[in-house]
C-alpha cells in the first residue's frame, strides 16, 4: 500500500516562557510592584531601554538581561495544552521530502522559487480535536510567593528566587508531517508531553505511533498578544527536569508502554461491542 502524509497543524495560541534564577532583592522588590510595572521593567531590559525603575536591584549579578535570556531553568516555546490541533492529508512535490522531521527539497533538486509550494492538500483540513492523550506532565514552573524560612534549613533546601515571564502569541507553533504506510492518520496513536508552570501549560513533545517528532519550524508565524510576569520562590527539588523524559528514559518507556495498553484494552471493548 502506498504511503501517505499527513500534516498536523499544533494550535493557534501558544507563545514562550521561561524560568531563570534571580538575585534575591529582585524578587523581593518586584513582589510588592504591580505586574504591568514589572512587564514593562522586563521589556525596558530586552530592549535595553534607560527608563527602567530606578529603584529595583538589577536582575543577576548587577545586570539587567533580557527577559528571554533568563532561563537557566526553563525555556520554552509552544502551543498551549488546551489548543485543538487539525490534520491535512498531503501529497508531496516529487522534489520534496521529510528529512528529520523537516519538510524540504531534495539534495540536488532542481532550484525551486517561494512560489512553489512543497506539498498541495489532497483533502479538507479536519475539524480541531483536542490533545486527549498526554504521556506525561512534568512541573516546569511551579514557585511560591512566600520566602523560606532560611532558619530552618531542611524545609528551605532547594528554594531559588525566580522570574517567570511568558510572551502570549498568536499563530503557528511549528507543523508535524507523519507518514504512514497507507492508513488514515489515528489519533489515538498521537501523544504529547506537555510541561506546567504558574503561567500556562505547554506542549513540549509529540509522538506518533511511539515514535518522538520533530517539529518543523520553518513556517511557523506568530503575532504577540501580551506579556505575563511573576516573582517567586522556586524548589528545584520539586522541578521536573526536561532531561529526565528523553525518548529513551524509562518514564516514555513506561508511558507508552501504559498507553499501549490502553490502545488493547480499547480494542478488545470495540471488539466486544461489536459482537
């Protein structure tokens, strides 16, 4: 049976975030501010304005940085978990191919103007379906608004003052192609990660048929909506880190060896249904 392609549209409303450590005065200055006031503080510093408050300490180490540059805890850039992702099915120009996960010519192809496109749809784009099956969900971004109490050393272990700052967007958040061997495309083969912080929850990983995606970035376009902002306390204890659910660790492992289960057990009740 022929293959066929299909392209995963991840969802309209997503943006960036991250999560970095901070000195100690900024929070503590900043958790008596406005957020629109430390939005702007934040800004003034990506863009390297000199109207920033002149009463706030400096971020880290006597500097301001951008915003995006403060993230040696998290840094992400997605849609939101709540988004609805759409399928086409597509056929692609005889120069073109999937190449890690990124739709593109052919080495040696013929030159190719923007005008030309890399794929043409072969049917309607689907109706949005939700992101119903999560592998996991890991605290990327979970902090306290109260400081611990630094005298009692077993129950402040791990806390680290952070600024946590997501720009909201509009747009594209990268495609998926998946190709299969001439089945229609499953949705209950397509999984996702997803990563939780105080300020949104982002999917961060894709799968199909337990195999990990790759996203493609190449016409992703977005248009910003706003700005959040908060100061906390975080434990790094408690954080999940992103290195700990690599396609080969053990917690996927597990997670698709749970979902798998689930995709029997859903068969055999459809079979018995059927009876």
């Amino acid at each position: 049976m022929a293959q066929r392609v299909f392209k995963v549209y991840t969802g309209r409303y997503g943006g960036e975030l991250t999560v970095g450590t901070v000195d100690p005065d900024f929070v503590q200055y900043w958790q008596g501010e406005d957020e629109s006031d430390l939005i702007d503080h934040c800004v003034g510093a990506q863009w390297g304005d000199d109207d920033l408050d002149p009463d706030s300490p400096t971020m880290i180490d006597g500097e301001n940085i951008p915003w995006h540059d403060c993230d040696d805890i998290e840094h992400l850039n997605g849609p939101y978990a709540d988004n609805q992702y759409f399928v086409t099915e597509i056929k692609l120009h005889e120069d073109a191919e999937i190449r890690y996960g990124e739709l593109c010519w052919k080495e040696g192809a013929d030159d190719h103007t923007f005008m030309v496109s890399k794929y043409e749809e072969v049917g309607d784009e689907s109706e949005g379906h939700d992101y119903n099956h999560v592998l996991y969900g890991r605290e990327g971004g979970y902090a306290q608004d109260d400081e611990p109490d630094w005298d009692d050393e077993e129950a402040s272990e791990g806390y680290v003052p952070v600024l946590i700052f997501h720009g909201a967007e509009k747009g594209g958040f990268g495609e998926l192609f998946i190709t299969t061997d001439g089945e229609d495309f499953d949705h209950d083969k397509f999984c996702v990660g997803v990563c939780e912080t105080d300020l949104g929850t982002f999917v961060e990983t894709y799968y199909y048929d337990e195999k990990e995606l790759e996203v493609d970035w190449g016409c992703a376009d977005t248009n910003g909506k706003g700005y959040y902002a908060r100061v906390a306390w975080l434990n790094k204890k408690w954080h999940d880190n992103r290195m700990d659910y690599g396609f080969d660790g053990e917690y996927i492992k597990d997670a698709l060896a749970e979902h798998r289960d689930y995709l029997e057990w859903k068969a055999e009740q459809a079979e018995k249904e059927a009876v």
